[in-house]
C-alpha cells in the first residue's frame, strides 16, 4: 500500500467519508470513549474501507446502517505497531501528531488508491456542545 500526499487532493474520499461520518459519528465517538476509559489505549484508531479490513474489529457498515458506503472497525494504535502498520521508529511521532481523541476522530482510510490516517472533527453546535 502507498500513500498519497494528501485527503484533500482525493476530494471523492473526503466527500464520501464527510457524509458517512455524520451518520455514524456518535458509535465512533463512544467506541472511543470507551477504549480510553477502559485503558486499552490512548490511541483508538477507525480502520475504514469500502471491504471488510484485516486490521481492528468489525463495528458498522452498509449492512446495519442504511446508506453507508464505508465499512468501519475499531482499532488502536498498539495493534497497528504490532502489525507493522505503524513502525516502530515512527510510533512516537504518531502519537505527538495524534489529535485530542475527545475532539476528533482518528480514520484510516483504506482504499485502492488512498491509504492514510485522517483526523475529522466530531461534529459540535454552535454552543460548542457535541451533536447528537
């Protein structure tokens, strides 16, 4: 897999990432949420793909949600170092880089052309309180 310089020159990948997020945000918000509160990691990670991916569990998709185009899983940092998709001499800059997990959503998007780790903002009102 090779990566591409950056999301926003893939605009068919942040338009359709965009618009399944906002349907599925809140089961990412609180899986994530609940990795940090359980201390399995500082750095939960949502693999996205339009296929089933190999790294992370299985949480929502087209299948259980109507009009989905990505599938998503759950993951964390650790597991993506132990299977080398991390390495190991980068792992402390991915985590200097990694945004407040509280505020945004850490995707890796995996997609014939496009591989690469995408911060998106959970979505808050204009009181700056989270969406439901």
């Amino acid at each position: 897999m090779q990566n591409t310089p950056e999301l926003n020159s893939q605009g068919k990948y942040l338009g359709t990432i965009t618009k399944d997020f906002i349907k599925v945000y809140s089961v990412l918000q609180e899986a994530s949420y609940q990795i940090r509160k359980r201390n399995f990691s500082q750095y939960p990670i949502f693999p996205v793909s339009k296929t089933q991916a190999s790294v992370g569990q299985y949480i929502v998709g087209p299948q259980q949600k109507e009009f989905l185009e990505w599938n998503y899983n759950v993951s964390f940092a650790e597991e993506f170092l132990q299977k080398e998709l991390i390495l190991a001499e980068k792992y402390e800059e991915f985590k200097k880089n990694y945004k407040n997990a509280d505020e945004f959503c850490c995707l890796f998007v995996i997609d014939e052309d496009f591989v690469n780790f995408v911060f998106i903002p959970y979505p808050v009102d204009e009181e700056g309180k989270e969406v439901l």
